[in-house]
C-alpha cells in the first residue's frame, strides 16, 4: 500500500489562496514600487529589511480581527523546537527591531519598509494569503508632525502614481475622540470591564459603510440579526448614548461629487481662520466645533481634537486643503493597538461592484499612531506613528484607471535557427544586439520555422531575424516586425493577398541589423500598441 | 503561575541564522540586483515571481543533503490541516509553475526569478536559514546552446559588476562523463544497487579542494577517518578503479595565475583548431582527448564529452575562452537531480581566511541540466537547464573588492526645529527641498539643539537648516556642512578656535535654500567622502 501510494504523482498546483506573478504585472508592479520608495526617501525615511518570520513570542498578535486571537498566523518549530511565525505585517518585526537596537537608533527612527506579509486565513476574492504591504513608521516621538506628515506623503504618493487630485482623500481621525465621546456618555473606555464594550463600539462605527445608521443603531444596542439569520450581539447602549455617537460617526467635511472635491482641491479658495497657533480651513473648523460639543468636558476627547487641530494647521500651511484631507469620524481602522489619530487613504473614483452597480473603488492604505507595540519588550512606552500601503489593492486600483500600463513589445528580439549547423552565427547577431542594448536570444529549443515564430508571438517579440540559406547567399538577413505583421495580418482576409504581399517583412545587410532592429522597436514604442493587445 | 508567566516580557531578538538589512547595505544590494536583472534581461529571460511557500509534496525533496530527505526544510499545517513547506530554493517552485501550465507557456520556457529562500538547518559563519538567490532557467529543450548561453550570461554578469576578467572563472563538467568513466571501470551508474556508491563518488571529488587526493583516495576506497575520529564510510573502489577517477578529476585547463588568466583571457592569441563542427581552443581540446580516452567506449561518457564539445564551439565563436571558461572535471555540484551539463561561477581573487592564509573567494554561484523536476508532475521528461546566483555570497565579495559602495552622505538634510511654535514654516523649508527633488524633513522630534544634532549625524544628513531667532530676524538661514564640518572638527583639536571658526557653516537668504544645499551635496558628491567615513 506505502508502495503504491509512491507512484502517485503529485498534483502540480498552487496552495490556495496564494498566486504566481508573471512579466508583465512584475514590471508593471515594479514601475509602482519605484514611484512610491522615492517619495518615501524623499520625505527622509531610511529602508530596512527584516527577514519572513519570527519568533511567535516575539511577533505578538495583533492581527485585526482579535475574535481569534490564536489562529490568522502560520507557525511553525524549527530543528530546536522554537516556535516560528511568519511575519503578518511589517509593523510588529519593526518593534521587535526597535527594541532590540533601541540605543543605537538615531531618535526618532524613521524607516519605510516594503514586502510580503502572510495570514493563515480562509482566502477570497481579491483577498490572498500572501500580499504584499510598503509601510513608512516614525518611532520614539509624540509630535503630531510626524502624523501630519505620513498623511501629505499618502497623498503625494497617490498623485505621483497618476491618480488626479479630486479622486482620492486622506481621511483622518483620533481615538481620543471617540475616548471622549464615550466618557461624554458615562462609558470609562479605560474601565477593564468595558474593554469590550469600547471595541464592540468601534467596530459598530467601522460598519457605518455597510449597515447604514439603522444597522449600526442596532449594533449599538442590543444587537443585530444580519440576512443570514445569526445574531450579533451589541454594546447595549441606551438610546440617548446611541444618539450622540451617530450624531458623532456622521460628522466630516467630504465634498460629495468630484467636480466639488476639485474645487475644494483649489483650496486657496476657501476661507481660512486662525486657530490653535495658525490658520485652518473653515470646513475643518465647523466638524471640530461639532466634535467640542460632543466631547463636552472630557479631557481625552478635548486632546483628541486639539492634535488634530494641529494637524490642521499643518496642513493648511502646506496647501493641503479639504479637497484632498478630510476630518472624518467614521474612519476607526480596525487594529486595536491605535492610541491617537488614525487615518485612511481612500480612492473615491466609482468601479462597478459585483451587481454592476457603482461604488467607490475605497481603502488602498492607512495607519495611525501606537504606543504599546515596543512597550510588549521594553517596558517603557514608546510612540510611534506609521502608514501602510495595500501594494496589490492599489496596483489594482492603478490598472483599472490605466495608469502603469506600457504599450509596445515586452519581449526579446528572437534570433531563428533556420540551420542548426550555424547556430554560432545566429548566436553572434543575438550578441551584436545585446551589445547594442537590446533584448535578444538565439532560438534555443529545437523545433522547426513554423513552430520559432509561434514562440516569438508568444513570447511578444518586437520581430524576429530571419536568415536561410537565400539571405546568407545574399549576405543579408529577413527582419518581421512582428506587431506591425499580425496588424496587417488582422486587415487581410485574403490568405493569397497575405502571402504575396509578406507585410512588415524586409530585408537588409548582415552589418545593418542593430540599426535596423532599432527603428523596428522606436516604431513600435511611439505607435504604442502591443503584440498582445492585436493577438 | 500561568498569570505570572504572562506578565514576563518577551525578549526583542532575531532567530538565529536569521538577520535584518540596514539602508546602506540594501541601497548597495539594490544597485547589484539591477545590474544582474539586465543582464538577465538583455539575455530574453523574463521574470517570474512565484509565493514564498509551496503544498509540500507539490515542492518535493530536492535538498543538497540527501543523507536527511525529511529535514532541512520549514513546514507547516494550514486551517485546512494541509501541509504547506518554505520554498528552499527556486527551482522547484519552477517546477511546479511549468507543470501547471505547461500547454500555454511558450517552448523552450525562459524565466528569471529573485527572492528569500528557506532552510531549516543549523546556521554558521556566513550560513543563513533565508537568504537570496537570482536564478534563470531554460525549460523544454534538450539544445545544448541553452547551457552555454547560461556560462556565458554567468560570465557577462560577473564582468558586469565590475569583476575584472582574469578574477573569475565559469568552471564546467558534465554529469554524463563520470557515468562514462564509472561504466568503463565497470560500476554501472544506473543500476539501482550502484546509485549509493555513485553517488559516494561524486561526493569524495566534490572534496578535493579541501581534502586534496590523498584524502578523497580513501573516501572512494575503503573510507577515511578525519581529525576528529569520525569514520565516513568510502565508495569500496579498487586500486585501479580509484587511479582513473583520480586521473579523470584532475583534468582541467586552468592558468594558475591571475596574470596567466588575464593572458589566456586575451583569447584571440590562443591556437584553436577544427572540432566537432567548429573551431574551438586548443586549451580545451587537450581535456576533452584526456577525457575521450578515460571514458574509452561508454556510450554516455561520449556523448557527454560531445555536448561539452558542441559549448565549447559556441563559446569559441563568441571569442568566451580558457580565461573565463574552463572544462574543469573537479566541479560536480551537490545536488543529484543533474543530469548533464553542471557549471560553477568562481570568483579567483585571493581573500584571508579564518588563520590569516590566502584561499580563492570561491563560488558565488552555479547550475546544471535537469530532466527529472517537472517529470514528476506531469510523467513526461521536459529537458530544462538552470544557473542560480548566490546574491549575498556574491555580494559579500563585490563589498570586498570595494564595489557597489558609495561615497556621500545617504541621509536626508535636516530642517532643525529652533522654535515648536513656527513648525509651519519649517515644514515649508522641508517641502520646498524636497520640491527640488532633494530628500529632506523637518525634525519630528522633541528635543532640543543639541540632539537634534546628534540625530542629524547619526542620519548621514549632507548638512542641516538652522533658524533661530537671529536669522529669521535677518530673514536667513544657516546652512550647516556636517561632513564639511566633521572633517575640519577633526583637524581642529583646540575647542577655542572651533568655536569661533565655525567651520563649515554659513548663511543665505530664505529664498536661496535650495540653490545653496545643492551646492553642498554636489560638492560631497565630488569629494566623495561620507559623513559615516569620518564618524
């Protein structure tokens, strides 16, 4: 039986829930990388790499969904019998590092950092088990700057990408706020027996999007029977309690359509008034006049709203206006550890959803500030704030609005092998081209003419070098421009008129073929189409 | 106890054999990466990018260890209770890729990939449990140009990075030569009883270079007991039988000096002669008849020799020769799925080793033909042929040879925070700096001066912006030269006069900032000096 089951074949397939990448989305992906490290770098942060896993101890858990605080993770022991885990984002080996090289560090430590992150989770569509996640952390200050800072670099990053202002907006709120609010209505969010009670809040709130306020009433109360019939049970609020954080969750200053989020973009406009120590937008000044009300004497909620104040002087002063920064209360991010303001990059451009109706293409990143994450080792509390970036959620976003994609021939020029006994002088034309910085290969497998130029369209050559025993005798070689042929090719019905008048072929002299490949490629370049978008 | 056991901090440190990146090291690590990806490249590979982990029978065995089939790897369940495993290197994911789709991919399939790769073994000096490798693959052709176009990419890489010829050499073998030398000795190589004392025999040659000949003698007859007492069982050859292995290993052409390999990589003045359809050099022909007359009539030793002949006549044509390329018997690669071809890159330059002795850098990096990986999936043998860098072995050595550093400073200038009240218009200084395409911030911390100088050292910032109340008097700033100024602070070892030299300092007007820092990061440039140099 052991036997037998040795001659099954294993079946060659993918783990769920994980993908292959291919050329064209690498380069694709990679061009969108590239754009976002500058800005990165250019706002002064440092790379760093730490390795895929970690010790489980010194990982922690701080996944979002803390129901299940021991699954979501993949560990594993190692030939000592310690316990590993892969890293579930770049926020908690950051820690770890901080911690471990905490007086050496120039303080404040700023790194951005860009990888793969894993999460042993049941997959779906669009959401996968590896991803990969680009984070920028300012660790060991208290100075609001730092946050108002990441929030301008989100949206620098957004507008160097291509996305227009008016399409997208950092959204922005405070913990402390809500901290304020739920001490406003006799609810001690730092009462352990409402730990609870404060995260079930916070999720209500973070439901807003999906359940409306009906839903959300519900969820702050005594609970919600949802379509399929399970029940989920509420905070078991009073009805007056329930009032004020609707009343709280609704307030913002978010233009509705994008021809008045452009004008709100041209924020030199508006009318500005002095406020905490400088100027601020008035659309900011008339939600933090509501959100005082709110708070009324708490002194968390009255600090929650006076950083964000000076967030808003920061921004006002950079000509980050309501266009392109809201003041948000119903941005809440999931992750428990937050401690101040939490923000939120959102593009606000309409995709269909899977009914075809439109939606707002939403999340593509955020983060906030957390104390606690190196406190786990140090013992002493530690502030930090940071940003994340969703890499595929945002390449997805990019390639529905065009951005990234590049026209033209991603391939290697392919040298044909018409003669296997000359393989070395088709190997010289393939390394005259390399020289001359161009893409290109010998034919290395070993099938016939027939068979080389289906490789060179799949391969989506520019054109192929062609030379047989007429154009040796001749001295000179065939070149098929491959993109313009199956263009013309598309046009001719006739399968005579197609042979006889051999379109995009030509030829020229052995010395002439860089010169010639060349043109081929800077025709191809400024025509913008590709081999792919005609096959 | 279980309370008290929660209360214990965990200890912030990195698994053993694992290590994080700083900036400097990834900015140089990057810089290396390109470059081999454009060689790949300019070669026709295309990238690939497959997940980090694999089901585990989907990834198979193929470790250099075989004595430990079942370790060496990381594995782990999912929800699903499946078994997932690391990936321990790139091929056999490729594997895997190829056979899931094998009908769509073009023929012969030609990839590249970069990234982390796992093992599950004890680390030592140098030896890491993830490091990087950068592969490229040939799959689906038995055309043996594929292998030599895999020496040469090797070698224009190596050249590439700035590794001089004569420092280096692609060393190559075929696997089918020693099963012919082994058939005319009478051990025949595919008879199952033979595949454990084959495979003692490719291990003893793997050994020469560390146990000489006296050494491997033993281990291909009766064993060797080693300094420490440890016995290692021998391949229980005869005399004679021993004596033409030994003869077989020691055949190679390769010039002993650097000043030899720099003359024979002067190729054009080597004598080369007709052979096996084409010209190729005498340096070679010289092994290949030594060779011809060990594996006497063994059909697999011929034809391995054949195929060696048929490269060699390749790199001949493209004038590669013995001083970059050496027919080398000694070079036999550890793992046991080779089936023809086997290369090494080694780099020659000599390097101290662990007693102060000189000893040759060694491989960075090598590949073979492989027929058996994808047969497993799919039960038909797809041909396929590989090279795989060693990135940070390669890497170690290019640091060595003082490549890939650079000079200047790395770090973001620094717009020093002199009074918390005007944070707007330091920020502005930072936003017009890096409007100009220069990296810089505004401190985000909360200390004073002199830290904020300290943190400016530590960052490798060019120079940082000071403006106190003084200058915005004067409506100026100071611009602060800190490796201009480190290096004079060094000079100047009376604390007097540097106070009132001030070196390296000076002032312009509010509207010359970024002019003035362009100057000074030019000027570092030039001089080529970094900050960290000094320090």
């Amino acid at each position: 039986m052991a036997r037998k089951q040795k001659q099954i074949r294993p079946k060659a397939r993918l783990p769920k829930g994980l993908r292959d990448i291919s050329a064209s989305e690498i380069r694709s992906l990679n061009r969108m990388l590239d754009v976002i490290r500058r800005q990165f770098e250019i706002y002064g942060f440092e790379p760093l790499e730490t390795p895929a896993f970690e010790y489980t101890d010194a990982l922690g858990k701080f996944l979002p969904d803390q129901d299940r605080p021991n699954e979501g993770v993949f560990s594993f022991e190692d030939e000592d019998n310690q316990w590993l885990s892969l890293r579930y984002d770049l926020t908690a080996p950051l820690a770890r590092y901080v911690a471990e090289h905490y007086d050496v560090l120039p303080k404040p430590f700023r790194r951005y950092q860009t990888g793969p992150v894993w999460r042993n989770e049941k997959p779906g569509p669009g959401r996968f088990r590896q991803f990969t996640q680009f984070d920028a952390d300012t660790v060991g200050t208290t100075n609001i700057a730092a946050d108002a800072e990441l929030c301008m670099l989100a949206a620098d990053c957004l507008e160097a990408l291509g996305i227009p202002r008016g399409n997208y907006v950092i959204r922005v709120n405070n913990r402390k706020i809500l901290d304020g609010i739920l001490e406003s209505i006799g609810v001690d969010p730092h009462d352990t027996d409402h730990v609870g009670k404060r995260l079930t809040i916070l999720r209500a709130i973070d439901k807003l999007d999906r359940l409306e306020i009906k839903g959300v009433e519900l969820l702050l109360g005594k609970g919600r029977k949802d379509e399929s019939g399970d029940f989920t049970k509420g905070a078991g609020l009073e009805p007056d309690q329930i009032s004020t954080i609707i009343q709280y969750s609704q307030t913002s200053y978010f233009a509705d359509t994008p021809k008045l989020r452009i004008q709100a973009a041209a924020e030199g406009e508006l009318p500005s008034e002095p406020m905490a120590g400088g100027k601020i937008f008035s659309a900011w000044s008339k939600t933090f006049s509501v959100w005082k009300k709110l708070v009324s004497s708490s002194e968390i909620g009255i600090q929650g709203i006076a950083e964000l104040e000076k967030m808003a002087v920061l921004f006002t002063a950079s000509n980050f206006g309501p266009g392109r920064i809201s003041f948000d209360a119903s941005v809440v991010r999931g992750l428990d550890y937050y401690t101040g303001p939490v923000f939120e990059a959102e593009l606000t451009h309409e995709i269909e959803d899977e009914d075809g109706g439109p939606v707002r293409f939403g999340s593509v990143g955020g983060g906030g500030r957390y104390d606690g994450l190196v406190e786990r080792f140090k013992g002493i509390e530690v502030p930090a704030t940071g940003f994340s970036i969703g890499v595929s959620r945002l390449h997805a976003a990019l390639q529905h609005l065009g951005e990234f994609e590049k026209g033209g021939s991603e391939g290697p020029v392919i040298v044909l092998v018409m003669d296997r006994e000359r393989l070395t002088d088709y190997q010289k034309m393939a390394r005259d081209l390399r020289a001359s910085g161009i893409r290109a290969e010998m034919y290395v497998g070993t099938s016939g003419m027939r068979a080389q130029m289906k490789y060179a369209d799949k391969r989506r050559a520019p054109c192929v070098i062609i030379q047989g025993e007429d154009e040796l005798a001749r001295g000179e070689v065939t070149i098929k421009d491959l993109v313009e042929g199956n263009r013309l090719s598309a046009e001719i019905t006739d399968n005579k008129e197609w042979r006889e008048g051999r379109p995009a072929q030509f030829s020229v002299g052995e010395g002439e073929i860089v010169e010639a490949v060349q043109k081929v490629i800077a025709r191809q370049a400024d025509s913008n189409v590709s081999n792919q978008e005609i096959l």
